[in-house]
C-alpha cells in the first residue's frame, strides 16, 4: 500500500474540520477557516515533536566548557510544551464558534396518542 503524502493527510483533516463547521454563518467561518488551518497544522507538528521525545526523549546532556556537564529539558521538550499550548488555544477558540447541537427529536407517537385520548 502506497504512502499517503502528509500534504494529503493535512487536506483531509482540514476537510474534516470544515464539515464540523459547514453550518456557522459567514462572518464566523472567516475567522474559523484561518484558526483550522493554523490547528491542522499544529497537530503535524506537534506529532512530528512527539516522534523525537519518543526518540531522544524529555532529558539531554550538555556541556558548557570545560568540566561543566549536566543535564536539561530537551529542545524537542520545550517546542512541544510551547506548541500543545498554542494547539489547545486554538481548539477553545474553534469550540467557541461550533454551531448549536439541535436536537433530532425522533417522533415516538406519544403527542398523537394524547390527542387520540382528548376526543
């Protein structure tokens, strides 16, 4: 099986977020449309981030000259505690303007048997 391009994943998962969002009015899908691709691409990134901690992990060595060693929170560590907070910023902000659930209220017969009963 052939693999996808993640410039095809991205398209699809921006699809996606787009159908959540089909039934807001205009003014609100200007900004939703921006703040989906900014998501989209937060999400690639942050899996990209993922991927190295799993790799090199949330601690690393260094070495500030002679005889100073220690160790610190990782470079991967920082950009990825930076973005998932920047990811869940915009995840409220696009929660914020999700369309009201209606309900689909499936029609059991009960109205009609207490008019039946009122004749």
């Amino acid at each position: 099986m052939p693999k996808v391009s993640e410039k095809t994943l991205k398209k699809r998962r921006i699809e996606q977020y787009r159908e959540v969002f089909k039934n807001i009015d205009d003014d609100k899908m200007a900004i939703v449309e921006r703040t989906i691709d900014f998501a989209v691409d937060l999400e690639f990134r942050l899996d990209n981030l993922q991927k190295d901690l799993d790799r090199d992990g949330f601690i690393e060595e260094y070495c500030n000259g002679k005889d100073q060693y220690g160790t610190k929170e990782s470079t991967a560590s920082k950009a990825y505690s930076t973005a998932i907070k920047n990811y869940n910023s915009l995840i409220r902000t696009l929660l914020s303007c999700m369309p009201a659930k209606t309900e689909n209220a499936t029609d059991d017969g009960f109205e009609d048997f207490i008019t039946t009963l009122k004749r």
